[in-house]
C-alpha cells in the first residue's frame, strides 16, 4: 500500500466519525463594522464552500470512471491492465478528494453548521471509496488473472456506488447553499422595495 493513500484512508476513516449540528442552522452574518475576529468565520466559511465546489468537481471524473469499473464487474472482456488503468483514474480522484476534505477538516468547527454536515458525509463517502478502491489495487496487484471473483467485484461496484453517492451528497449541500443565498437575495429586494 502507498504511504500517501494509506494515510488518506486512515484520516478519511477517523474524520468520519464526527459529528455535527443542524442543516439547518446558520449563525447571523457579520455587520459590515464588525471586527476582524466576526469576519474569520465568513472568510473560512467561503473557503469551506469553495473546497466544496472543488470536491464537486473531483467527483464528476470519479464518478465516470468509477462507473467504469463497476461495469467492468460483470464484464469479462477487459484486461488486467484496463481495471489497473481505470483503478488508478480513481485512486488520483479520491486522492485529490482526500486533500480538500484535509483542508476542511482544519475549518470544520468554525463553518457553517450545514457545511460541517456536507463535510462530515462527503467525507464518510470518501473513506468508503478510498478504503474499496485500495482494497482493489491490492488484489488486482495480487490476482490478475482473478478479476470475477466476489470480493473483487464487490469493490468495484463500492467504488461505483459510494462514488455516486458522495457526488449526489455534495451536489445537494452546494444546492442548499445555493438556494440560501438566493432566498436571502430575494429578502434584501423585498426589503428594500419595502421602504
């Protein structure tokens, strides 16, 4: 196993054992006077987002490359060397996962309560497909000529479904997020057509 993806894997799995607040929660935001120490707390939880949108996008290519395998699962014209080829695409995705969520982790307590909540299952779906994912490499590495045995295909088609999942969760909260901000947009004109 790779040093630098065993310890993604071991710090993926402790993260996902936090726990976290409400969704729904959101502290005030701060008054344009109000001091630096009030403006951290913005400042990291636009950070948080745009980790988010990074992870969004890391996502997409895991998720189409992790379908790949899992239909290579149940299909046995593909060589050792494409499942090799296909494992490494994931491997380089949930690696560069792997490093926002680590930039996260050092801002969870400090961001939005729905954001810690994002990160909190981004996270747990990361661990899942960095542990399925180093799993497979190892048999693959071990057993080439062993590509439909059960476990092997069970990885694959891990890799596939929490791969899915963590691009659907992530597409959600950002939606979230998204929708706040527009409801709040709306709340300003209302407000100010108002007076």
């Amino acid at each position: 196993m790779r040093p630098n993806l065993k310890r993604m894997i071991v710090a993926l799995a402790v993260v996902a054992l936090l726990g976290t607040g409400s969704v729904f929660a959101s502290p005030p935001a701060p008054s344009p006077g109000a001091p630096e120490t009030d403006r951290l707390p913005t400042y990291l939880s636009g950070r948080a987002s745009t980790l988010l949108a990074q992870i969004q996008q890391e996502a997409t290519g895991l998720r189409l490359h992790a379908e790949t395998l899992g239909r290579f699962a149940w299909n046995p014209q593909y060589s050792w060397q494409s499942h090799a080829f296909y494992l490494d695409r994931v491997k380089g995705h949930i690696n560069a996962v792997g490093e926002s969520i680590a930039q996260l982790q050092q801002i969870h307590h400090t961001v939005l309560p729905w954001q810690q909540q994002a990160i909190t299952e981004v996270t747990s779906h990361a661990a899942q497909v960095a542990a399925s994912t180093q799993a497979a490499i190892v048999h693959l590495r071990e057993n080439q000529n062993r590509l439909f045995v059960s476990e092997y295909r069970d990885h694959l088609t891990a890799i596939a479904g929490r791969s899915g999942d963590m691009k659907q969760t992530v597409d959600k909260f950002l939606a979230y997020e998204k929708a706040q901000q527009k409801f709040r947009q709306l709340q300003n004109e209302l407000e100010l057509a108002g007076d």
